[in-house]
C-alpha cells in the first residue's frame, strides 16, 4: 500500500507538467559574438611606375599600381589618392624635376570592379584638386579579394630638361 501512495503522490506532482505538454526555459541562454571589422588594402607598385617615358611623343596611359582590398563593413568604404605635388603651383598633379624644377603633369586613373557600386573607371583624378581624390566608392557590400588599378595619364614632352622627375602618390582607405 505504500508503494501505491508513492505513485499517487509522483503522479500528482507530475500531473500539472503532463497537462500543459510544454516545458518553459526558466534560464535561457543569450548566444552573442562579435565580428571587429576587417578592411584592408595592400598597394603594389608596377615595375612601369619608375620607367615612366616622359619624352615620347603623344598620350601615354601607364599602369602605376594595384590596389589589393578587403573589408567586412557592409557599410563600405572609399579609396582616396593624394599627390605629393600637386599643390605647388601650377595645381594639379605632376612629375617634377628635382635640379630644374621643370615639371611634366599627368592625371590619375581608377580601373575598378562594380562591386558595391563602384564606377568601373574613374578618371582625371589630381589633374586640378589634389588631396583626397575618390577612386573607388564602396556601399553596401563585403569585399574580399578584389583589386583596383592605378593608371597615370599624360603626354610626353620630347624636350624636358635630363634630370630625374619625381612624385609621389598616397593611396588610403576610409572605412564608412
């Protein structure tokens, strides 16, 4: 009889668990992580940006670099190019020779993927403002292994004074 009562009395303490055929979580468990941004970009120079022929004849369009990108910010970013000399009159971008001070200006260009709404090709970057040039505008996506090239635009002077011309270009990423 024992044995009955000990039933009766699991069975009633189970019986209100049984009725509702649900089991609440009293303690749940928030699962969180966080994920830091991620963006970077490695800049490398083309063997042609130091044999550049300032003396031939007509336009020259010269691949200087290529910019290797990634980032993990949805919100993207912008790639902006700077010119050492530009600002020295006269404005805009230009190889400039260091004995002489006789100077060669160029434009720079942007060959880009369209991944996140960037143009395909952004040009006459430097060739009158000259810090902080967009070429390469990113929104709304993730970007992973994908490369922008740099090109140099100008028209050779057959009789520009022997010397070494010279500039320097400054290729950053702002993460939006």
């Amino acid at each position: 009889m024992n044995r009955n009562r000990n039933l009766h009395l699991v069975a009633g303490l189970l019986t209100p668990f049984l009725a509702a055929g649900v089991c609440r979580a009293q303690n749940p468990i928030q699962l969180t992580g966080t994920v830091p941004a991620a963006c970077t970009i490695v800049v490398t120079a083309d063997p042609r940006a130091t044999t550049l022929a300032l003396t031939a004849v007509g336009a020259q369009h010269v691949q200087v670099g290529v910019i290797a990108q990634n980032c993990n910010r949805t919100a993207g970013y912008t790639l902006v190019v700077t010119s050492a000399n530009c600002a020295t009159a006269p404005a805009g971008a230009k190889l400039v020779n260091g004995a002489s001070a006789e100077n060669l200006r160029y434009s720079a260009e942007f060959g880009n993927p369209t991944t996140g709404g960037s143009l395909a090709v952004v040009t006459n970057l430097l060739a009158t403002a000259c810090t902080l040039q967009t070429g390469r505008d990113v929104t709304n996506a993730k970007i992973s292994l994908e490369s922008s090239t740099v090109f140099v635009n100008f028209t050779g002077v057959p009789l520009l004074a022997a010397g070494t011309y010279s500039d320097t270009l400054t290729i950053a990423m702002n993460v939006k």
